[in-house]
C-alpha cells in the first residue's frame, strides 16, 4: 500500500503532466499566446526543468516584453539553474 505522500507526489505528478499538455496543445493552437508560454514556463521551473522554463520565459517576454513579473522570473529561473549546477 503506498503512503499519503506517495499518493499525493502522484496526484500532483499527474496534475503537473496535463496541465504541461494543456498548455502546449494552447501554444500549437496560437504561438503568440503569452499566458500560455508564461504557464508552462512556470510549470517548467517547479519540475526544476530549468532550461525549458528559461526557454518559455524568454518567449513570454518577447510577446509582452513590458510584463515586469515576466521580466522578474525569467531573472529567477536564471539564478536557479546557475545555483543547480
């Protein structure tokens, strides 16, 4: 029998991997769909795919390079993959 936590690692895992495929089906629909990339970039960021995330973030912020939150993440996904290595 699993524990609760591997139960909600599960569940959580499962969440994480459609919400990845939502907003990627969202993405091949309309490229241009800054919510879109912003999302996965941030769905990226918590697996700790850090390269994925940096990648997404720099093309949220090509659709609205005046998002400041945009800005300060993608500075953060930066710092993070810089301090996993």
């Amino acid at each position: 029998m699993l524990a609760h936590s591997e139960i909600d690692r599960e569940k959580k895992n499962k969440l994480m991997q459609t919400a990845l495929a939502m907003y990627m089906s969202a993405i091949e629909l309309d490229q241009n769909f800054f919510a879109a990339h912003y999302s996965l970039a941030t769905s990226y960021a918590n697996l700790g795919y850090w390269d994925l995330a940096i990648s997404e973030m720099e093309i949220a912020l090509k659709l609205n390079p005046s998002d400041v939150d945009t800005k300060k993440l993608l500075i953060e996904f930066r710092r993070q993959k810089a301090n996993s290595m």
